[in-house]
C-alpha cells in the first residue's frame, strides 16, 4: 500500500509540475509578432492570434532533494499522562497514539515488555518518516488513528495489583484483552507484541 500511495502522489506531483511547465511556456510563446502576422488575409473568424495547441513536455526525472516539498506533520497536543487508575493508564496509552504523542504512550507502559520494545522502535520509525518527502505522513497518520479511533474497550476483571480490559473493533472478529499490573510507579499497560493496543 505504502508503494502504490507513494506512486500517486509522485504522480501527481509530476503531473502539476508538467501543467505548470506547460502553462509557463504557452504564455511565453503566444505573444510574439513573427508568430501571429499572416501576409494573406485571414477570414473574420480567424483574425484572432491562436496560440498552439497545448502539449504538457514529457516529465522529467527530479532530483530526490527536489521531488516534492516534505509533508508536514500536524501539531497534535500533548496528551496528560494518567496512570493513577487502571482506566486512566489505558485511555492516556490510546490518547497518545491517536495523536503521535510517543512518549505519553511509553510512559504508562511496562518498560520490559516486547510491546514497549516495538512501540520505542515505531517512534524511532516515525521520526525519521515525518522528515521524508516520499512518505505520505498525513495518510499515514489518518489511516492509523483511525483505527485506533474505532476500538472500544471495558474493564472485566480488577484485583488488587491488576485489572483486564477487553477490548474490540469493528475491524476483528474476536474481542482480546490487555492486562495493567500496578506498579510503585502507577498503574503500567501490557501491550500487545507490537505496542499497539489493535494488536
């Protein structure tokens, strides 16, 4: 998909460029006197100088630093980190990835996990993405919260020292569920492999 989405907006890009080479030299070329005299007499009609049909010039191939300008990535609000509670834990870990906010999501993580693992190596990913011309940030960006939008989830079983939430999409067939283990530090998120809470 990343491919394809990248394709297009090359395409388009080039294919703005080209319209604009080809409107910048119609405008040059039409209003020169050697190419609008006529020594015969022209009817009525024609009495009008026409400019050339428009042909837009083969694209060209541009420089990496110069193929399109760097998309910039939206300013999003910090997200508070919470993890006085169970649910407070949970809702900043999702608020923060629905916004990028990478370290709000780290911080109410267990540290240890493969799943903080993971999510530490998507913030690292996303930093360098944000800086490249060639990737769709935006794109990327609503396509991810989105369904991280779409998620619901509710507390079914809490003891002392953990609580479960079970969680669900309209996108999986089967609900999962994710663990938080209260720690000295405040209540930490098991994440799934990936760090993600879609899994």
């Amino acid at each position: 998909m990343k491919h394809s989405t990248r394709s297009h907006i090359m395409s388009r890009g080039i294919a703005a460029a080209a319209v604009a080479l080809a409107t910048i030299t119609l405008s040059a070329c039409g209003g020169s006197s050697s190419e609008t005299e006529n020594t015969s007499p022209a009817p009525e009609s024609a009495a009008r100088p026409q400019s050339p049909p428009a042909t837009a010039p083969a694209p060209q191939p541009q420089p990496a630093e110069t193929a399109a300008p760097a998309e910039e990535a939206p300013v999003k609000p910090a997200v508070e980190v919470r993890d006085d509670t169970p649910e407070a834990a949970i809702e900043t870990w999702v608020s923060a990835l629905q916004v990028f906010d990478f370290d709000a999501a780290l911080a109410v993580l267990d540290p240890e996990t493969r799943g903080a693992e993971m999510l530490r190596t998507t913030k690292a990913g996303y930093e360098r993405a944000i800086t490249d011309p060639a990737v769709p940030v935006a794109l990327m960006q609503t396509a991810i919260a989105g369904e991280i939008q779409n998620l619901s989830w509710e507390m079914s079983a809490i003891d002392g020292e953990s609580a479960t939430f079970r969680f669900s999409s309209p996108s999986k067939a089967d609900p999962w569920e994710i663990r938080v283990v209260r720690t000295p530090d405040g209540w930490r998120v098991i994440p799934p492999p990936n760090g993600l809470p879609q899994g």
